[in-house]
C-alpha cells in the first residue's frame, strides 16, 4: 500500500481523510462520552443519512446536478439534526435525554423513505453506509481538513468552557459560562465531523470512531488531557491499520476501522487488569 500510496491519488485522498478524520472524531468523541452523550454521534449519523439518500434523490429526479457531491447535502442535515437535538433538549428540560431518540427515529424514518423514492440502495449509498477507500476525492479531502482545523481551533479556544460543562453544567452557569451557545457550537461540530467521516468509515459505523479509542483510552489515562492524547492515537492506530487492511482485503474500510478499534479496546482491558493484578499482589507481597 505505501508504494500504491504515490502511485494513485484516491488512496492519497482515503489516507489523509482518514488521519484528519483520526484526530477530530475521538478528540470530540472524548467531551460526548464525558457527558453521556455517546447516542447523539448515532442520531447525527442517521440523519446524515437521510441527507445522502435526499441528495442520490435528487441527483435522479433533477437534470443539471449530477456532479452535486451528496457529502455536503449530509452536513446540511447534520446540522440541522444537531440544532433540533439542542432545541428539543430545551423543551424536554427534565426529560433530556429524549432529543437523541426523537432526532435518530425521524432520521431513520425520513431515510428509508428517501431510500425507496431513490430506487433503492445502490452503490453509492452502499459505499457512504460503510464506507470506501475509492470514494474519497480531492474536493472531500479539503472539506475535511478544513473542519478538522475548525473543530481544533474551537476546542482550543474554548477549552475551559467545553471541560466546565462536561463535568458540572451547573458549576459553569454559576461561573458564567454561556452554556447554550458552547454546547450549541460544539454539537455542530459534532455533526459536520460525522458527516465528513462518513466516506471513510460509513455513516453506521462512524460513531464507534468517536466512541472506542476514547472508552479505551479512559482504562488507562490518568487524567483528562492524557485521554485526548491516548484516544487521537488509538483513533489515528485504528485508521491507519483498519484502511491497510481494507486496502489488501479488498473489503469496506469501515468494518476494518472499528474491529480494529474493538482490538484495541480489548487490548487496554486486559492491560488493565493485569497491571491491577500485579498491584494487588505487591501491596499483599
């Protein structure tokens, strides 16, 4: 694959895709599983669906948009699903937790009916569910490392602000800290960053990115900044191994992305308990 990588611009375009894309999901992924939020990455990601399927849509029933690229139509809808999480949040205020659920089922609903008026699945769907190496062009690759240098610059920028609200909402109002419009800007970089992802590791699979390296990473790091460094290079180790594999197996990247990550959240695991063990041992000894 390293020769190839020189040799054909599409593994040149699914390689740096796939290590911008190794950074921004899990360093997002770390503030979403810190405040119990791992389901939205699910709910942004049928929505996101639901967006492909509008745009393969209309790309059929409209004349003069075929070169529409349906990665841009999927952030449109991701983003809307992230405004509407935000907004039902506010009118569910005891029952919170309800947005996730309500945004996910529509997505779904919404995308199998765009689904059956676009014919059914076809390659192209096929390829955004689960991703593929060859899909990624040159116009995708610059979207994506322009987001990835937007969700870095707002994550250090806001950084004090985004860690408050992870652990004490109240605590970070008491400080005055604006949390509705923090969270409001973080949840849309969540969706543009699951959106952008979709062509590498698929659109059902994308949130395991965001949510293994950092599960992971919390069995062994031993404080908050240790497990955004251990989940990037959990999330850049998945990538990079997961699209060589796909590369010689000829199979999604997807698959090969996340099953990695599984394997490396075993791994920490068992780390984990053997490293207990043998404290518990020395402290007995």
């Amino acid at each position: 694959m390293i020769e190839s990588f020189f040799q054909y611009e599409f593994l040149q375009n699914a390689a740096i895709t796939g290590i911008l894309i190794g950074i921004v999901a899990p360093l997002l992924g770390v503030f979403i599983v810190v405040r119990r939020l791992s389901l939205i990455a699910d709910a942004l990601s049928h929505i996101t669906l639901t967006g492909i399927a509008a745009s393969l849509l209309l790309e059929k029933k409209v004349t003069g948009i075929n070169d529409w690229n349906p990665i841009y139509m999927g952030m449109v809808f991701s983003v809307i699903g992230a405004v509407l999480i935000e907004r039902l949040r506010k009118v569910y205020k005891h029952y919170e937790e309800l947005a996730i659920p309500i945004i996910l089922s529509s997505g779904i609903g919404l995308g199998v009916i765009l689904i059956s008026l676009a014919d059914g699945f076809n390659t192209d769907l096929f390829s955004y569910l689960f991703g593929s190496v060859t899909a990624v062009d040159r116009s995708s690759m610059w979207t994506v490392l322009l987001i990835t240098i937007l969700v870095i610059a707002v994550v250090i920028l806001f950084y004090k602000e985004l860690f408050v609200l992870s652990f004490d909402e109240e605590h970070a109002s008491i400080s005055g800290v604006n949390g509705r419009w923090i969270h409001l800007l973080f949840i849309v970089m969540v969706a543009l960053v699951i959106a952008s992802s979709m062509q590498v590791v698929g659109i059902l699979l994308v949130s395991a990115l965001m949510t293994l390296p950092v599960a992971a990473a919390l069995r062994i790091s031993r404080s908050f900044k240790q497990t955004i460094g251990l989940s990037i290079v959990f999330g850049e180790t998945s990538v990079l191994l997961g699209l060589f594999a796909a590369y010689h197996l000829s199979v999604p990247p997807g698959g090969t992305i996340v099953m990695t990550a599984v394997l490396i959240l075993v791994m920490s695991i068992l780390y984990k308990k053997v490293r207990t063990q043998q404290w518990i041992k020395g402290e007995v000894g």
